[in-house]
C-alpha cells in the first residue's frame, strides 16, 4: 500500500502531464481557430464570387431575351419587306409586260393610221413615269431588306458573344462551386475539430479539478500527518555575538527548552481560536534559556498565560515565554543567547508541564517553526 507522500508525488505528476497536455492542445485549438477563420474567408470570398457571377448571368439573360425579340422582329420586318419586294417586282414585271403589248400594238396601229400618235405618247409617258415609282419602290424596299440584314447580322454576332460569354461565366461558376464545396467541407471538418478539442479540453479540466481536489486532501492528510509527528527538541541555545541582528538569525535559532512539541502555530485551540505559538512538553523545573540577546521588558504574572517573560531582541522582534514556574530575570536586565531566564511548569491553570514560546514581529505573532531549527 503506496503512502501518502508517494500518492501526493504521483498525483501532482498526473496533474502536471494533464495540465501539459491542456496546454499543448489549446496551441491546436489555436492553430485550428485560425485555419477556420481563413476557410470562412475563402467561403464568404468564393460565395461572393458566385453571387457577382450569377448577377451578371441574369444580366446576360434578360439582355438575350431582349435581343431575341429585336431578332424576331427584325425577322418579321425582313420577311414583310421581302414579300413587299416580290410583289413589287411581280407588278412591275406586268407592268413591262403591259408596257411591251402596248408598243406592239401602237406600232401596228401606227402602221395602219388607226391611232391617234399624240395619245400614244402620253400613253408610253404614263407608263414609263409608272415604271420608274415602282422601280424606286423597289429600290427603297431592296434598302431596307439591306439594313435589316445587317442589323440581324449585327444581333446574330452579339447574341453569338453573348453566348460565349454566358459559356465562360458558366465555367466559373462550376469551379466557384467546386471551390464553395471545398471550403465548406475544410470549414465543416475544422469547426467539428474544434468542438471535438473543446470536449476534450472540458473533459480534462474537470479531471483536473477532480486531481486538485485529491491534491488538496493528500496534502490535508500530509499536513496532518505531519503535524502529528512527534517532534523532540534537544539542542538548547548558544552564546551569539551581541552586536548580531536578530533577523541574520532565522533559521539559526533553537527552541528555549529541551522538550516535545506538541502543539504549533495555526492549530485550533479552542472554540474558534487558535494557536499563536509553540507548546513543548517539558518537565517541571528545567531550565527555560533566551533564544537570542536582548532585553526584558515584561516579567510578570499574565492571565492565560500564568508566569510570563517578554524579551526584546533588535529590528522589532519579541520573544516570549509562558507557563513558567520560575521567572529569574526581572524586567529591564539585559540576557544573552543561551541564559537561564526561567524554569518549566504549568502556571496560569495549564494542566500539563510545559513551555508557551511565541515569536513577535511588531506586536503580530508568526510561526516561530520558520524561524526554528529543531535539533
């Protein structure tokens, strides 16, 4: 069975490969964000494309059944002025023929005297006046089937790049399709990457959540535990030069009585107080010594605390000690590291022989454990 320090150990190791591996995976969520983006753009770009395409196909459309209808009424003109011609030509043709009989039969009857020469010559006037209209006639006829041959050639060639056009854009538009299909396809691909990441970056932020949890108790259970050790104190204080600060000496210091330390700094008291100091089970009457060089300015029976004595090191620092049997020094003598300042026992109603130590920084108490070196 793994105890809880290996547990805690392997644990933060699982907790730092999850972390790990969240961070690796929000760098692809990143990178994915930004290739969705630029598939989105390429699909709004392409889908752009399509619709300024299909706006100018309409155009050509609307501009083709235009041109139909001119063709088709240029077809009709055509084929009226074409059947106009004919039946010109058909008249004049009989008029010719009119006008042939008709010199023919003058002649004879020129030959003969039977007719007037004088009528005959306003007859040949009438029909050769007659002749020449409807010879204009067909001239401006021929004209206009000219023209309308022409403008039919003219919208037979516009309706023929129409087409060419229409051909071309049809083209784009399929490849603009094609396009528009595969940038969906990427972006649906994407986006549904992306989603996929997302779950899986909440699915491992919950067990994250749930390995800090187990963190937090294993390291609950450590404190515990370990404030549960029993610790032995065996190393007294030592002489120190006098012109020491008091602060060079944390982590130097040792504790005033040779014991063991059975309750510490933070720990619940009672009710809703706790402790402000050190408790180190000691026995009656052994010696008490000061931690540091200073002064006393406090050596006085104290309510909770029983026989208590303040010392003031430099730099605003105070040591204290309480439950004493015996105060030895009075207040306004000056100690040196290491001095019998006091003797062990449980005054101020403590049930159990011991010592009170605490450790003050401007008049706030703070854990002397950090300060402490425990021999």
């Amino acid at each position: 069975m793994l105890c809880a320090p290996a547990i805690a150990s392997e644990t933060q190791e699982k907790l730092e490969t999850l972390q790990q591996r969240i961070k690796s995976i929000r760098i692809e969520l990143a990178a994915q964000e930004e290739t969705k983006q630029a598939a989105a753009d390429a699909l709004q770009e392409t889908e752009q494309s399509i619709s300024t395409i299909g706006r100018k196909l309409a155009e050509l459309k609307s501009k083709q059944r235009k041109l139909d209808q001119e063709s088709q009424q240029l077809t009709t003109e055509y084929h009226q002025a074409k059947n106009d011609l004919t039946v010109q030509q058909n008249q004049l043709n009989a008029l010719f023929y009119q006008q042939y009989i008709r010199n023919e039969r003058n002649n004879l009857m020129a030959l003969f005297n039977l007719q007037n020469p004088s009528q005959a010559m306003r007859d040949m006037y009438y029909l050769r006046q007659l002749a020449q209209a409807r010879s204009d006639r067909m001239s401006t006829i021929q004209h206009s089937l000219n023209r309308l041959r022409m403008l039919a050639e003219a919208i037979h060639k516009q309706k023929t790049a129409i087409n060419r056009t229409q051909e071309e854009y049809a083209a784009q538009n399929k490849k603009l399709t094609q396009a528009k299909l595969q940038h969906k396809t990427i972006l649906d691909q994407v986006s549904h990457k992306i989603q996929q990441q997302h779950n899986q970056i909440s699915l491992m932020m919950q067990d994250e959540k749930r390995i800090i949890r187990l963190l937090s108790k294993l390291n609950e259970a450590l404190k515990q535990e370990k404030n549960n050790e029993i610790v032995y104190n065996s190393q007294l204080p030592i002489p120190v030069d006098k012109n020491t600060d008091f602060i060079s000496l944390k982590g130097q210091l040792n504790l005033p009585v040779r014991g063991q330390l059975t309750n510490r700094f933070g720990h619940p008291r009672t009710g809703k107080l706790t402790w402000k100091g050190l408790f180190i089970s000691a026995s009656s009457g052994s010696d008490v010594k000061a931690i540091a060089n200073g002064r006393v300015v406090f050596s006085d029976w104290l309510r909770g605390f029983g026989n208590l004595m303040i010392i003031e090191h430099n730099q605003e620092y105070m040591s204290l000690y309480g439950n004493n049997e015996a105060l030895l020094k009075q207040a306004g003598d000056s100690v040196n590291s290491g001095d019998t300042i006091a003797t062990v026992g449980n005054s101020g109603g403590n049930p159990d022989s011991g010592l009170y130590f605490e450790l003050r920084h401007n008049g706030k108490a703070f854990d002397p454990l950090s300060w402490i070196k425990i021999e």
